[in-house]
C-alpha cells in the first residue's frame, strides 16, 4: 500500500522550480516518489513508510519554497 501526501506550495516560478523541489524531497528515508506540478501548485509525495508531514515541508523549505499540507 503506498501512501500519499499533497501539499500546495508556493514560491515556484518555472518548472524547474518543481524539480529541485522533488529531488529534496525524494533524498528523504521512506519517500518513494515526488511529483510538483506548477501549474497546481501542488507536491504530491509517495511513501513506502510513514514520514512526518514537517519533515516534507522542511525538505521543500530546503529548496527554496513554502508548503502546507493540505486536507
């Protein structure tokens, strides 16, 4: 079963933005997958395992960007 988070960010001016976005993300444990669509001002992150919502936006923080988890 793979679980997912979505989280709309802000910041993103280009699609590289959604790039640099998903390749810190995808360097934490137990994150599978991470897709920014800058059009939707979205992260949608896949997880193998349980990862603190806070750990992800830190990550996205990292990048250069803001995040709140959505509902």
């Amino acid at each position: 079963m793979t679980l997912r988070l979505e989280f709309a960010v802000t910041g993103m001016h280009c699609n590289s933005c959604g790039l640099l976005i998903d390749d810190e993300v995808e360097e934490l444990p137990g994150v599978t997958a991470s897709t920014t669509d800058l059009r939707t001002e979205r992260t949608v992150v896949e997880l193998e395992r349980p990862v603190p919502a806070q750990e992800i936006v830190a990550a996205i923080a990292t990048a250069g960007y803001t995040a709140t988890l959505t509902a």
